[in-house]
C-alpha cells in the first residue's frame, strides 16, 4: 500500500469537517441495571475500548430505587469509559405492566431527562462495536445516518411489532429500526413525537405507551417512523432489504403491517442502486447473541445484525476457517496514564526533551501523571504551574520513604516508586517515563499494543559490564536467570495490576517485605525495575503482553551463538527454544532515552531525531522543505537504537518501518496535521543546555 499523500488527505479531511459537529454534540445513552453488568463488561466495554475515537461521551441510566445499582454507579464512574451516571425514578405502576424491558423502552422516550447534548445514541450491553468509529459512519453531511430493515415477512415478534406500529401512527410502518447502533436521534424529535402522538390518540403519552406495549412494540421503529414522516431531510436514510433470495424481492411474503412493495420503489430513492451500494452496507454493531451462534465463524468479513443478512452483495472472506475476532489492533490508549516521576531539578530536560516530542507526536490529549517530592518547596511550586501548560498534567506528591530502606540515592528512590503504581495511576495500564524521553515518530496505537496487548521489548545477547551486573541482581531476586534487559523502549507498560503482583510474589518468595528485597537488591547500585517487571510478566503473564526479543550482537550483523553473554542472564539456548522467529522480528520503537543517544550534548542531534520523525509522519508532504536532505525511502534508525543498542542490523527494519507508517498515514488526522505542521515550525529552534 503506498502512503497517501498527507496534504490529499488533509483535503479530503476538510471536505468531511463539517462531519466533526454532530459527533461532538453525541452522547451515548445505555439504560441498564446491576444484573446485566456481566454483559456490560463482557460486550460492550472491550469493543468501546478498541474501537471508539479518544474519550467516550456516555450516559449509564440506572434504577434510583436499587441498592445494586447504586454501588454500580460508584465503580463505573472510576473505571473506563468514566461514564456519567444517572438515575431512574420508578414509574407510577399504572401506567406500565411491570417489566422491566417495558419500563427500559419507555425511558428511551425521554432521553431530555438525561443528556443535554443535541443528539442521544442508544445503546445496549450487549452492543459489539466490530470496526473504528470514524463521524462519517454516524453522521452523513452533518446528518445522522439511520440503518433499516423491509422486505420479507420478518419473525412472528417483528411482523407484530410492525402491527403495533401502524397502529399508534394510524399508517403503514415504513422500516424496522432495531437493525443497527448506535441508534442516533435527535433529542428534540423525541420530545416532539410524544406530542404528536399525544395529540393524535388525545392522551398522554405514558397512556398510549401502555396500550400498545402489552403487544411487541420496537421503541425504534416508532421513532423512525416518526423521523421519516416529519424529519426526512435531517437524516441519512438506508434502507436494507431484508430478504432470503439474494436481494430479489417484488412484494411476496410482506410484514402485514408494514409498507407494500410498491412504496419503496417510489418512496426510497435509488432502491435499486442502493442495494448495491457497499457504503451503504455498513452496519456498525451486532448483537452479541449472534458471537454465541455456531454459524457466525463462518461469516468473518460480513456484516451481520440479529439474524439479518446482508451479505448478498458482498464478499465473504476466502476463509474457511474463518472465525470471529475484534480486530483489537486499535490499542487501549484511552486506558493508559503515562506515569512520570521527577523532581524541580529535572524541570530542564521535562522541557526541553520529553514536551517538545509529546506536543508533537502523542495523539490527542495525554494523560499523565507527574510524582513529585512532597517534602521539596520547589515541587510543591511546581506542581502548582505544571498542570496550567501543556500536557496538562495531574500531579501527585510521594512522600519520602523511611531512611532505613534505602541508601538515600534520589535514583534509587525514583525506580522504587514505580513499583507502587497503583497509589498514583487511574487507568488500567501505566507507561514509565523519564524526563528524557524523546518520541521520535507520531504515536499510534499499534505502537503501543498489539491485539490489546501491551507491546515490550527487550535486549538479550552480550551487554556492557554494568548491565551484566544488573543482569546478576534480578536473577537473584527471582532466584532464576534474567530474561532480557527492559529498559530497551519507552514507554514501559505494564497493567498495574501486575505491578501489584509482583510485590506479593517477590514477599512471599523471600519471605520478607518488599522494601527490604529492594533494598538488598539496590546495595551495589546496579539495578533496574523494568527488568524486573519484564522478568515477572514474562514468567506468568507472557500471553497478555507482545513480547519483542532484541538481539545485542556487538554490531556482529546478528550473528551470536552465546559467547560474551551477561552471567545472570539465560543461556543461548534459551532464546532458540522458547522465543518465536516472530519474537525476534524489529519493532519501532515510539522514543529514545535521549540522554544515552550518541552526540546527545549537540542541540542539533534534537533537532534531527525530531526532524526525522516529523518527516517520515507526514512531514515531506507538509514542509518539504524541512526534509529535503533526508531519504523517504531510507531507514530511520531511532526506531530501533535505544541506549546506544541498534539494531538496524536486521534488514527485516525497513519493511516493519513501512509498515508501521502505512498505519500512521491510515490514522493522520486534522490533530495530527496541526501538531505536525508546529513542529515543522519549531523543531530547527530546539535548543537547551547539557
């Protein structure tokens, strides 16, 4: 695939701007209570968390009147997606049946009640997210795009629902709704349709509600109906033919209570075309109970909803082994808080390595926190002007640790707060550090993590004689030999809960506390946590992480057969028979720990690691002229040298960069052409003092 002209795809990013609107007066609206909170965790949550763009606007609607529900309402505000949650008062028993799907459908009618955005989406628990969301696939020239089902006489329910329907409006219904989500209306149309019904039936709306819901009734359908009748222009209308005979329907079979043949043919424009339409196909969710199904493995690469198929004008997968799997390429990013521990003296290199590449190159808004001493005056200044200036960041203060675990090194205090994580960090995964940290091209998420999986790298193969030390003290603190050297990339990330573990199993496996191991450990200076904590996942956590092998060879092309290996670290051997050839593949790495990058002293060696990452994320098509002395064919080596280990060696570098840039270019948006074109700017004026 050859990469897009970036200012093509900013023109085509312009043309869509007006998409960006809707999208931001959206909320997502879930009616749920405590008992389905399984499905909600199970369904929805990892297709939200893979899927949707940056920070999801939800709303959970739950039950005042359950204790449950209440308690839920605690863990869910403080867990992603950070909803907003409301709460439900009960209904006057009058005026429904006492069921609680009857009672969930008639809130729906009143979504004013709770989101004061210009458009609400339904949801349910068991939505399935199954591609990124992008505005375009929820908004049409600013409109919302509605997905619907007619056709073929539908199940006994639906043809009844259809009744129902014509009933209430007194005319055909035109389409079945319940054939896609998010359903999207605007909120002030479902004020009005409960006036006009209101005024057609001459009586309140919970009175209606109530005769007709003693029957199937599709709280969709009655909207949509609604819509068309009076709001056709506002919304995007696509219309599936629901049908078992390859799209040829003329009328047979119908729904009873639904629109006859003919008035599709003269009502819904293009029906034939339409139908042929693959951009009209798109169906963004499915219901889970069909990820149960023993059918669905066989229809990767269809898009399916219920038991509706509209596959007839599309291409299966030429897979016969094909089963379903969300593409969770597409990281948790929005679960991740990048962790930073430093103090005032470390305010120079925060400034002049780590921020200029953040604004740069992190997408979006960064979330991260800055630990800084609670006994030092100067942090506590800080801290105070830190989170008004870019990044933004929350700051946390530690506390100093007691004097009797631990030599009093400032480093020393540092590497043993990271393995406290969990006093500092909100989200699920922390991603170390350190002041000097420069990302040297546009972060993406498959940078990051792979299949949702946090991606690690790691060196093995001969190493200095400080990291052969190094090598010796994590060996002994898990009594078996070290796997690989992590401190290889930034940023480290590791789920916090596992940080959490690993205090416990070393306690238990020395038989002392943790601080104490540590600082046993620490006494000869030559230590590192992220060795450890590479060393403990990969011992039991090695399928939740993308475990990437880096081989240190001493510039010998890649060649090593054990000769020249660090004491405390496994033998040759080991990494013929339990690391994969897949394992051994170069990874791009997002940044360099700069102060051990060569020639790191000249401000110019800023300027080009930067300069390079901005040319190869899009940079030779915005500021050619920046990058006319750099290759775009060429290597850039910063993907793969950390701490003075390159591995550019391996030939297989140029095609993995390639790749990894193909990804960037798929994923270039307005904000990253912004951040791009500053820094095209400002990155020959970087500048500070060693």
């Amino acid at each position: 695939m050859a990469r897009e002209n970036v200012s093509c795809l900013l023109c085509k990013q312009q043309k869509h701007k007006h998409n960006q609107t809707p999208f931001e007066e959206l909320e997502l609206y879930l009616r749920m209570g405590s008992r389905f909170l399984k499905q909600y965790n199970d369904y929805l949550l990892p297709s939200l968390r893979y899927f949707w763009p940056r920070n999801v606007l939800i709303v959970v609607i739950l039950d005042e009147e359950s204790a449950q529900d209440k308690e839920l309402a605690k863990s869910l505000a403080e867990r992603y997606p950070y909803p907003r949650t409301e709460y439900q008062s009960p209904i006057d028993p009058g005026i429904y049946h006492g069921v609680g799907h009857e009672r969930m459908q008639r809130d729906y009618f009143y979504p004013e009640n709770n989101t004061n955005k210009t458009y609400v989406g339904y949801l349910d628990t068991d939505s399935v997210f199954v591609t990124r969301v992008i505005p375009d696939l929820l908004f049409e020239e600013g409109k919302p795009i509605v997905i619907a089902n007619y056709g073929k006489r539908d199940t006994d329910w639906w043809s009844q629902a259809a009744m129902t329907t014509e009933a209430i409006f007194k005319s055909k219904e035109v389409m079945k709704c319940m054939a896609y989500f998010p359903v999207i209306m605007k909120v002030s149309h479902i004020v009005e349709l409960r006036g006009y019904l209101e005024k057609l039936h001459n009586k309140p709306f919970d009175e209606i509600y109530r005769q007709f819901s003693v029957r199937p009734i599709g709280q969709f359908n009655i909207m949509c109906q609604y819509i068309w009748a009076f709001h056709k222009d506002e919304y995007k209308f696509h219309f599936h033919l629901w049908s078992y005979n390859n799209g040829s329907w003329q009328g047979e079979d119908n729904s009873p209570g639904r629109q006859p043949y003919e008035f599709y043919l003269t009502n819904v424009t293009g029906t034939e075309d339409r139908m042929k339409d693959m951009s009209a196909s798109i169906k963004l969710l499915l219901k889970c109970v069909l990820l149960m199904s023993s059918t669905f493995p066989f229809f990767a690469g269809i898009y399916l909803f219920k038991s509706d198929l509209w596959n007839y004008i599309m291409t299966p997968l030429n897979n016969s082994n094909a089963s379903y799997h969300v593409k969770e390429t597409q990281a948790v990013i929005e679960d991740l808080e990048l962790y930073l521990r430093m103090s005032s003296k470390f305010l120079n290199k925060y400034d002049s390595f780590l921020l200029p590449s953040l604004r740069y190159f992190w997408p979006g808004n960064v979330s991260i926190v800055v630990v800084l001493d609670a006994e030092n005056a100067k942090d506590k200044e800080l801290g105070k002007t830190l989170p008004l200036r870019y990044p933004y960041p929350r700051v946390e203060y530690q506390s100093p640790i007691h004097p009797s675990i631990y030599h009093h090194y400032g480093h020393e205090r540092m590497q043993r707060d990271f393995f406290y994580a969990e006093e500092k960090i909100r989200k699920r995964y922390v991603g170390y550090i350190d002041t000097d940290t420069v990302f040297v091209t546009r972060v993406i998420p498959e940078l990051l993590f792979e299949m949702g999986k946090p991606v690690v790298i790691g060196n093995y193969g001969p190493d200095g004689w400080w990291w052969s030390k190094v090598s010796v003290a994590t060996a002994s603190m898990f009594k078996s030999k070290e796997v690989m050297r992590c401190m290889a990339y930034f940023p480290v990330i590791m789920k916090v809960s596992h940080i959490v573990e690993l205090r416990k199993y070393m306690e238990k496996l020395h038989n002392k506390s943790f601080d104490e191991i540590y600082k046993a450990s620490f006494s000869k200076g030559t230590f590192s946590q992220f060795s450890v904590m590479c060393q403990y996942i990969w011992m039991f956590h090695r399928d939740e992480y993308k475990f990437y092998f880096h081989l240190r060879s001493n510039n010998n092309n890649g060649i090593w057969h054990g000769e020249g290996n660090s004491p405390g670290r496994q033998p040759y051997e080991f990494y013929q028979t339990n690391v994969s050839d897949q394992q051994k593949v170069p990874k791009p790495r997002a940044a360099i720990h700069y102060r051990y990058h060569r020639n790191w002293t000249n401000p110019s060696t800023l300027q080009n690691v930067i300069k390079a990452g901005i040319c190869f994320s899009g940079g030779f098509d915005l500021c050619p002229d920046l990058c006319k002395h750099l290759n775009r064919s060429g290597l850039q080596r910063e993907l793969y040298c950390f701490e003075y280990n390159d591995w550019s060696w391996d030939q297989r570098c140029l095609d993995e960069q390639r790749k990894h840039y193909q990804l960037v270019t798929a994923q270039t948006d307005d904000e990253a052409v912004k951040s791009l074109k500053a820094g095209c700017i400002n990155v020959d004026h970087l500048t500070f003092k060693p």
